[in-house]
C-alpha cells in the first residue's frame, strides 16, 4: 500500500512538473514571438514607417477631432458670459426695493453675482446710445424699468440650467420680463452633437481602413515567409503556432501607429495652444486646450493594438488555410 501512494504521488509531481514546463515553454514562445514581431519591423524600416504613418494619420484624425469637440463643448458650457440672464423688473419700483430684490435673488440657488441697473442708470444710457436725450427729456416719467443682470455660478452655466434657473426668477412678482441669450449657444451645442456622431462614424472607418492596412501587410509578410509555413506544416505545426507571431507583427503595427497618433495630437495641441489662448484673451477670459489625458492616450494606444491584432487575424485566417505542403 506504501508503495502504491508512493507511486501516486510521484506521478501527481511529474504530472505537476510537465504542466509547469508546458506553461514555461508556452509563455517563452509567446515572449519570442512578441520580440521576434518588433525585430521585423526594423528589418525594412522605411516600409515600416511608411505603413506606421498611414496608421498614425488614420487615428490621429478622429482622436484630435474628438478631442476638439470635447473643448469646443467645455468652452461653451463654461463661458460663463453666454449664460446671463436679465430680469426687466416692473415699473414703479423705487432703488431700496430693487436693492432688497437683488438681496433676496442672491440668495437663490445657481446665482452667483447678481448686478443692479437702476431704472435712472437705464434711462442715462439710452440717452447717450440713441442720441434722443432732448425728446426723452420732454416725456413726464422715465418709461425704462429697472434691470438685474444675473450670473449664474458655474454649475448652471449649461442651456438647460440656465433656462430652468430664468423660469424660477421670472416667477418672482416683481419681475415683469426674462431675457436669456442662450439660443445661439443651444445651436453650438447641437452642431458639436452632429459633429461629434460624424467623427465617430468617420473613426469607425478608418479604424477599418486600419485593419484592412495591416491586414494587407500581413498579407505580403505570409506570402514571403510561405515556404518557412509549408515547412513548418510538415514537422507538425498548428496553425495556432504558425499564426502567433503574424498576431504579434499586427499588433506591432498598431502600436506603433498609436503612438504616432499620440504625437501628432500633442503637436497639434502644442501648435494651437498659443493661437487658441490670444483669441481668449480678446473676448477677456482664459483658456487652455485641455489634452488627451492618460485615459484618452491609453484608449488610443489599445485601439491601435486591437485593430492591428484584428487586421493581423482576419489576413493569417483567410491566407494560412491556402497554404499546404505539396
């Protein structure tokens, strides 16, 4: 009986040796394959960049253009100048109650500054803008109303904010018209919506175009090393084995492109920076492009992989199955 458990457990721990050496020997090929597929591409390196910059342009398109949506829409939704409201408060109010108005708005929710212009102050500027102070003087009482100019803090800066915040205050009894000017903003925003679907639509295919790139390098790559697979058939390879390292060059590929895409979209921001901060400083704000961020470069740099590995899979699937020994 001893040594019968003794048998076993001998063959449990050649059991468990062999697995461990077939996970070694399985990881250790896979580690050849990958470093294997990055010394291909150094082999012809201006075949290499010249494939590597069509990936690049071709993820760098939709990353920048997204990324120029998304501060396109951080600028109008925190231009906090585009999301005033005037409140025309009824005739008849004297100053201490447009004061104590404005006291009792400031505290509402979603106003962060509330400024007073006085019904006197209204009329002073009419008369300097339109040139018809002699006649306005012959009229008995000023016709103009006192105006509340709101700003709201940063949190209803958004169209839909902005005008629920301009029905809440237009409730109010001693205010007789709200004037908000967010349409133009409302129509930004929209046209940044079909903007955006656009450049996912155009991303989505010339991520394609990507995998049909690499796809086709693969492709030329196979029919070069088609006497090395033939070989490789007769001693008993898998396709598994013969597709690794085709797996490997494509996600070369794609890598490569993604992180030229990278470039380009930091050179862009780079370049546009400078342009981009003069122009906010005319309209007397201060803006800054904001960047792909790690998440944005990360996502870039896996689309890269992904559908370089893609396009490397579907040109081994269709052109390895045409290839055996004679």
């Amino acid at each position: 009986m001893a040594n019968v458990r003794d048998d076993g457990a001998h063959g449990a721990q050649l059991s468990q040796h062999t697995l461990s050496q077939r996970l070694g020997a399985y990881f250790l090929h896979h580690r050849q394959m990958l470093l294997a597929g990055f010394a291909r591409l150094r082999r012809n390196p201006l075949a290499t960049f010249m494939t590597v910059a069509v990936i690049g342009i071709a993820l760098a398109l939709p990353a920048g253009t997204l990324l120029l949506v998304k501060n396109a829409r951080s600028v109008s939704g925190n231009w906090k100048g585009a999301a005033r409201i005037s409140l025309f408060l009824k005739p008849g109010l004297s100053d201490d109650m447009v004061q104590q108005l404005a006291t009792s708005v400031r505290g509402q929710t979603g106003v962060g500054a509330v400024q007073i212009i006085t019904a006197s102050q209204s009329l002073a500027d009419f008369q300097q803008r339109s040139g018809f102070g002699d006649a306005l003087n012959l009229l008995g009482s000023n016709p103009l109303p006192a105006v509340l100019v709101i700003q709201p803090t940063d949190d209803y800066t958004t169209p839909a904010a902005t005008q629920q915040l301009g029905k809440t205050l237009g409730a109010l009894p001693q205010v007789d018209q709200v004037r908000m000017d967010i349409q133009w903003l409302k129509r930004l925003q929209a046209m940044l919506d079909i903007l955006r679907r656009a450049v996912i639509i155009v991303g989505l295919l010339l991520g394609l175009a990507v995998v049909f790139i690499v796809g086709n390098t693969i492709r030329l790559e196979i029919e070069n090393r088609r006497t090395e697979i033939e070989v490789s058939k007769l001693l008993g390879a898998t396709d598994r084995f013969i597709r690794r390292p085709f797996l490997y060059h494509g996600a070369w590929y794609g890598l490569a492109g993604g992180v030229l895409a990278w470039l380009l979209v930091i050179t862009a921001l780079v370049l546009m920076s400078g342009p981009v901060g003069r122009l906010a400083s005319l309209y007397g704000g201060q803006f800054s492009l904001s960047g792909l961020g790690f998440q944005g470069s990360l996502w870039l740099l896996v689309s890269g992989v992904a559908l370089g590995w893609l396009g490397s899979w579907l040109a081994v699937a269709r052109h390895l199955r045409d290839i055996e020994p004679t």
